[in-house]
C-alpha cells in the first residue's frame, strides 16, 4: 500500500494524492505527476540535502528520464513557478551544486501510513565464533584499506591549472552563446551559436578527463538573460562555463573566450585568436579560431585533456 502525504508548510498545503498545491490566501494549483513527484520527494525530508539519486529513484523509478541534469532543471524551475503563482516563496527550494536539493521550511505531515512487517531478528545471531569474528574483522579491515587507495588515486579536479586541488570531483562545463560585435552594432547571431557548437564538438572529441558537458539544449530554456551563469550554476549543477565574444572588422576575425567558476566568476583562463577572411569564408575562419581556442584551453589545462571517460 501506498502511502499518501498531506503536508502543510508555509501557511500552504500539498497533497501527494492529486498533486494539488494551495497557497496561504487559498490559491491552488494542480503540479504534473513528475513535479508532484520531486516537491513530495523534499518535503518527505525538509531542511535535508536531497541527492540526485534519490531523486532519481524517487521521480524516474521507471528508468524513463533521458537526460537527468536537464529534466530535473525543468521540473524545478516548474515548481519553483508552481510556488510563485500560489504565494509561496520559491526560495524554499535551495540548489547544492553537485549535491542535490533541499526545501529549507518545517512541515507537518499528516499521512496515511502503510503497514510495514516488523523485521525477524536473524537466527544464530550473538552465536558466532572466536574465529569468525577474526575474520569479519579482517575482511572489514581490508575495505576500509581499499577504499582508503581508490579515494588517494582518484584524479584530480580542474580547479587550477597544476591540478592541485583536492577531491577529485567530475566537473561540469556548460558553453554559452557568444556574443557577436559588427561594424553594424551588436547582438545575437548565427556566428554565437557557431562558435559554441564548434567548441562543444571539439570538447567532446577530446574524451575531457573528470569533465561532463551540458549540450545547448540545456541552456536553451533560459534565453540571454544577465544572470545567466549564475542560474546554471544553481539549477544544473554548472561547476564551469566558457563565454566570449566575436569581433567582426573589415576582412578580420577576433574569437575571444574565457573559463570561469560558475559560482565565483573567477576567470580561470582566457585567449583570443585573430584571424582574416575574405568572401564565403567567415564562418570556416570562425570554425577554425574555435578549434585554435580548444587548443590553447588543452595547452593551458593539460590534465583535464590526459585521460578518457
């Protein structure tokens, strides 16, 4: 048997029943299953760190989700909408980059319990032997030993160009539409998303060790808003994210790109290529200043470029 939650949070009300949220002045709005699914999910532990696998295990059960980082992206921001439109603060739901999520609120739950089978104790327990207890000791010990060598030979992280930092954690780049400039003024354009496609695609041509990508279907959603970076940081998990600009004068060419932390905006490293073009050859001039760039990002970090996946 199922069971079923009735939370009350915020002056606000969920029931995992019918998905229905109502707000504190009585606004209600139905959420789709999945996104009923993740706000039952945080409120089944509030103020506690909710991991991507159990989210996974509690939204995508089924084995459906494609693409975990930017389905999960959407449900959230869904939610997060969900919360506005009844009156409650969106700023419940806190994102931990490369952690998982938690609704920072205290919650009362009045739910319909299932019945769970009181576990049997095992038999022959507090029976065992001098020697078996030897060796339960012994096999213990071998773990902790092993795990201790795996956690020690881990690679790196890219945090810093000489590899020095510390846990060894995957880190994920995400690539933004560069900004074109003409002697006609500025603005999007063809060549913005050329440039970060053509990066993209050499990126992953390059098996990146301890890196995953976010392909421009993650970043679609979101437009070319200002605070851009920031919001991948926190609803992707974007630890990375390279930007920059195209500079188009007369018969010249001027890529220029930076990585940076995507919660701290330091700027990790940075390069230009310029380049001459004549007529028909601008966008393969802009191909091969990106392929000169993911070069250069090689040279400059070379341990993120050392292994494959």
């Amino acid at each position: 048997m199922n069971t079923m939650h009735h939370y009350s949070f915020q002056r606000g009300l969920f029931d995992s029943a019918d998905g229905r949220l109502t707000g504190p002045e009585g606004q209600c709005k139905v959420l789709r299953p999945k996104v009923a699914q993740l706000l039952d999910r945080l409120l089944q532990t509030p103020n506690e760190v909710v991991s991507k696998h159990q989210l996974v295990e509690a939204i995508w059960a089924d084995g459906t989700v494609v693409e975990f980082e930017t389905g999960l992206a959407a449900l959230l921001k869904e939610l997060r909408q969900a919360f506005t439109e009844v009156g409650l603060a969106a700023e419940l739901i806190e994102t931990l980059p490369r952690r998982g999520l938690r609704i920072n609120t205290t919650v009362s739950d009045q739910s319909t319990q299932a019945v769970t089978p009181k576990p049997q104790p095992l038999e022959g327990i507090g029976k065992l032997t001098r020697h078996q207890w030897l060796s339960a000791l012994l096999t213990l010990t071998l773990l902790v030993v092993v795990a201790t060598l795996v956690i020690r030979l881990s690679p790196p992280s890219i945090d810093s160009p000489d590899g020095s930092l510390t846990d060894g954690s995957e880190q994920t780049l995400v690539i933004l539409p560069f900004e074109v400039f003409t002697e006609l003024g500025d603005g999007m354009s063809a060549e913005a998303l050329l440039v970060a496609d053509a990066m993209l695609t050499d990126l992953w041509t390059a098996n990146l060790s301890k890196v995953s990508l976010l392909g421009r279907a993650s970043t679609s959603a979101y437009g070319n808003q200002p605070d851009l970076a920031k919001m991948l940081a926190d609803d992707l998990g974007a630890d990375l994210v390279i930007e920059g600009r195209v500079l188009v004068a007369g018969e010249t060419i001027e890529v220029s790109a930076r990585l940076l932390q995507a919660h701290s905006f330091e700027v990790l490293w940075s390069d230009s290529v310029v380049l001459t073009y004549s007529e028909g050859q601008r966008s393969t001039r802009i191909r091969e200043a990106s392929r000169q760039l993911i070069q250069a990002l090689s040279d400059a970090w070379p341990l993120a470029f050392s292994q494959a996946h």
